[in-house]
C-alpha cells in the first residue's frame, strides 16, 4: 500500500479549541485513515515550523487520500 506524506495548519477556532480541551487527537486521525482502508503511521505536531502538524499514512491510493482529507 502507498505512503503518503500530510501536513497542515489548525485553524485559530480549532487552536483554541485544543487549548481548551487538551486531548490526545491519534485516535480520531487514526479512524479517518481506517475509514479510507488505510492506516495512520505516525502523527506529529511540529511547532515552531512552517505547519502544525506532520503526519504518514497508508492508503490505497492518491485520489482516495485527497478526496476525504480536504473535506
């Protein structure tokens, strides 16, 4: 199964959000990639970079990957 490379900003709604409620996000991402017959491989926050997050994943392919996530 193909690797894919994912990253991204949070938004200053979702940023507050998580200050607020401080919780471990792994498992909601990691629901998303199975949703899609694929498989988180690691989840990174990266501060201090150009991105917020960091993150591999397995899907079956490209189109399935950039359909779902840019919802």
């Amino acid at each position: 199964m193909p690797t894919f490379i994912g990253y991204g900003r949070f938004t200053r709604e979702a940023m507050r959000g998580m200050l607020q409620t401080p919780e471990d996000r792994t498992e909601p991402v990691s629901k998303l990639f199975e949703s899609l017959r694929g498989r988180l491989v690691s989840w990174h926050m990266t501060p201090g970079c150009d991105f917020d997050w960091m993150l591999l994943a397995e899907a079956p392919n490209e189109e399935v990957v950039a359909f779902r996530t840019s919802r």
